[in-house]
C-alpha cells in the first residue's frame, strides 16, 4: 500500500512512518482499529442535520476521549438524541452521557445553534430557554454554542463540554 502526502500534511507522514516502522501484524492490526474508528465517526457525522453540528461531532470525540483518559470515564454521543423529560418530548443536537467505573452517570446536553437561528424569534428563543430549564431541572445541564463559535474554534467548544462533564464527574464524587 503507497499513500502519498501533500505539501503541509508532513504530521501524517510523518505517523505513517511510524507506522511502517512496526511489525507487519501490528501495523494490520492498527489499521484495522483505524478503519473501524473512521467507519464510527463517519456513521456519527451522517446522524447529524449540519455542517456545524458534524464539525461539533469530531471534536467533541477528541475531547472526550480525552476525558476518558484522564478520568476513567466512558461516554456516549447520541446525535439528534429525543426523549421525554417530564411530559414533554424533546430533541437534543447531542446528549452526552459519561460512566464511571461505578456505574454513576453525568450528562450533558449539547446545543449547536446554526445560522436559520441567528434571527429566531422571541418566541423561538423563549422556547428555547424553557427547554434548557426544563433539560437543567432534570439534571442535564445544556451547553449551547453559535454556528459562529464552532465554525471560529470547534476544539475550544468541545473542550468547554468536556470541562463541563469533568465538573458533574467531581461533583458526582
């Protein structure tokens, strides 16, 4: 297998080379494993309604694979995520749930508000912030973001998710 690497990529090349440094069996084995992550993300990417939501998606994997590292932690990403709080049905962009090694279960619920929201309504708006009340008093804390802030620094907007979760993990204590 060739793969080649345009001019700025030299990161990618420069995993590549380690990896055909490794063992034949380790490197099918590893990509084996990158396939299939490719093949989980790729398949989340197509769950979302938006480019900024799929931007949103990518990242918020990166930053909760990293909570799980550092906290033990597993998670769950459900994307355009609907269920019943109360008597009302709603639909999270995402609902982030985190495990302990205990059991015990935090969750978040991420909001993407793209351009068609930028001008809601006051009645949009209101319904809106009723929503994140009624998500709040249920447990799930809601973490809304513009269009314009994942498209300016998505990283920065996953992180905010994962210091969120990193908070209720402490207070779960």
């Amino acid at each position: 297998m060739r793969i080649t690497f345009e001019t700025g990529e030299e990161c990618w090349a420069e995993v590549w080379g380690q990896l055909t440094d490794l063992d034949e069996r380790v490197q099918q084995a590893v990509l084996e494993q990158w396939f299939l992550a490719l093949a989980e993300l790729l398949c989340g990417i197509e769950s979302c309604e938006s480019p900024i939501e799929q931007l949103m998606l990518v990242h918020l994997i990166t930053q909760l694979q990293l909570l799980r590292a550092h906290t033990g932690w597993n998670y769950v990403i459900w994307p355009q995520h609907q269920f019943t709080v109360g008597n009302r049905r709603v639909r999270l962009d995402f609902h982030v749930t985190a495990t302990g090694p205990d059991g015990r279960k935090v969750s978040v619920a991420v909001e993407c508000d793209g351009h068609d929201y930028h001008e809601r309504t006051k009645e949009q708006a209101a319904a809106d912030r009723s929503r994140d009340r009624l998500l709040l008093a249920s447990g799930i804390p809601v973490v809304r973001f513009t269009g314009t802030e994942i498209w300016k620094d998505p990283n920065a907007c996953a992180r905010e998710v994962r210091t969120v979760l990193e908070r209720l993990i402490k207070q779960a204590g």
